[in-house]
C-alpha cells in the first residue's frame, strides 16, 4: 500500500508538470505569433488539462474515498461512473478545439453550423450511454473503471481519426503559415503517441498500480505534443514576427500567401469591395470571400483595416 501511494504521489507530480508545460507552451506561442489557431491550442490544452485532473485524479481520490465508505457494490460502482462523467464537458470542448486546431490550421474554413452539430451529438450519445447504464442495460458491476475508460478512449481514437484528415486532404500538404510547423510527419509521430496510450489505457491495470501510472503520464505526455513540436521545430519561425520594412514579396512568403491572395490584399489596401475586387479581378464574389477568410486565418486578422494597418505596418506599401 505504501508503494502504491509513493507511485500515485510521484505520478501526479510529473503529470502535473507535463500539464504546466503544456499549457505554458500554447501560451508562449500565441503570444509569440498572434495568430487565432494558437489561441484555438491554448484552449484545447486548458480544457484537456481540466478534464485530467478531474476525470483522472478525481476519479482516482473518490475511489480512495468510497472505499472508506464500505458502500453497497451498485451504488459504488454507478457512483464511479457519473462522477468521471461530470467532467466530459471539459473533454468536449477540448475534442471541438483539437478539430478547429486541424482544420484552421489547413485552411479549411469551420461554418458556423459545426459546434450546433457536434456539442447536441455529442451530448445526446453521452445521455444514452447514461441511460443504458442507470437501467442496467449495460452492465458496470463487474468493471466501472474499464467501462468508461474504454468508452471515453474509443471515442477519443475517432476524434483524432477526424483530426487526421485535413493533414491529407490539401494539396500541398503544408501548415496553413510558415511560422507554425505542423504537418505530416508530426501528425504521423502525435497519432502513434495516442494510439499507443489508447491501447494502454484498455489494459491500464494490466500490472497494478505501476501500468496505471504508466498510462496516466504517458496520456500527459503525448497530449502536449502539438505545443512542444511547434515550439521546438526549427523550421517555426523563418522570420521574426516583428520584423518592419520588408518587401511585399518578402511579406507574401512569410505568411505563405498565393500570388492570387497578394493580389485581393493590394486591392483591399487600396479600399475596394469584395464585389470591386471580383469584377476587377474577374472572379467570382465568392472566390472573393474565401479568398479573403484564407488571408485573414494566415495573417492572424479578422477585419479589412487589421489587414491594412498590419501590411502597412510590415512592407512598404
């Protein structure tokens, strides 16, 4: 019993130093850039920090407390399961951010119907799973721990499934900017970090105590992976954010922008419409419009004067 409290306290003091560091990174790095995808990161690292420690080491103390209670088995073992689930608000939101993260991140615009579909799915397959466990259709009492760490591990696995696909989906198969560096190869690296703790996490107990501190920093570890790849990829920063005075051109290949997008911005400097623009231009005025949401996500921008004041501010134009 002592080794088992000395493997718990020494667990909880190195996944609470991942998690720190994890968040900390996502911090330094939207500051560094500003740019609207690393905030999206940063807040998908508090929410999953926050769904950790609750769902984790609160599940891990009620259990302690529960067994002082000498409560009957039923109720101890319902109790084991709502309680973690409480906090899947917190892994829920942390799943929505890590899709924005993929899909912003490749250019690929999220419309606004997508949290209306995905929280009310998500929460009505949570109320069912609910109530197949209140009615005792599905049967926790043999199992409650494995039950919902394999449930909340297999929906996990499909979440990162999604997140995969706008890595391999754009032509180019490059990061949406050059000053964050996250493409094939670290999704590649990150997926096998989570398939592996996934396969862990199904066979936690597996050696005792010892597999299941195992799996809970290893679950740490690789849920900071996205930051610290970001933050220590050499290739991150080509340019200085600050950097003042470069040229147009300098400009356009540090933000990654297509000679096409160059264009719409010098006509947007220059004060003309969206419909302006696409009569000028020749195109459409919803080529325009997406044009304009490509430029906005790679500059870090949500309006046409940020856009002027920060290519004027940058070049000489």
């Amino acid at each position: 019993m002592l080794i088992d409290y000395a493997l718990f306290s020494l667990t909880f003091i190195v996944s609470a130093a991942l998690a720190v560091i994890g968040i900390m990174l996502s911090y330094q790095l939207y500051q560094i850039h500003q740019k609207p995808v690393l905030q999206v990161l940063l807040y998908q690292q508090i929410f999953l920090i926050s769904f950790f420690v609750y769902g984790i080491w609160g599940n891990i103390a009620l259990q302690e407390i529960l067994a002082d209670l000498n409560l009957p088995a039923g109720l101890s073992s319902k109790l084991t399961v709502f309680i973690p689930v409480l906090g899947i608000p917190f892994l829920a939101v942390s799943w929505f951010m890590l899709l924005r993260f993929s899909f912003e991140l490749n250019g690929i615009k999220v419309t606004k119907m997508f949290p209306f579909i995905y929280f009310p799915g998500l929460f009505i397959f949570i109320l069912l799973f609910t109530v197949l466990v209140d009615k005792e259709i599905v049967n926790i009492n043999n199992g409650p721990d494995r039950l919902i760490i394999r449930s909340i591990a297999s929906v996990n696995l499909i979440i990162h499934f999604i997140f995969l696909v706008p890595f391999f989906t754009q032509r180019k198969n490059k990061p949406l900017t050059r000053e964050i560096r996250f493409a094939q190869k670290h999704v590649e690296l990150y997926l096998a970090g989570v398939f592996l703790y996934s396969v862990m996490l199904f066979f936690y107990n597996f050696w005792g105590t010892f597999s299941v501190c195992i799996s809970i920093i290893l679950l740490f570890a690789v849920s900071i992976l996205i930051p610290v790849i970001i933050k220590f990829n050499k290739k991150t920063i080509l340019l200085p954010h600050n950097q003042k005075n470069m040229s147009f051109t300098d400009f356009c290949n540090l933000y990654e922008i297509s000679k096409r997008e160059s264009e719409i911005i010098i006509e947007i400097c220059t004060g003309k419409s969206n419909k302006e623009i696409s009569e000028k231009l020749f195109i459409t005025l919803q080529t325009v419009k997406d044009h304009n949401y490509r430029i906005y996500s790679k500059l870090g921008v949500k309006t046409r004067g940020q856009l002027t004041n920060l290519v004027r501010e940058k070049t000489s134009i």
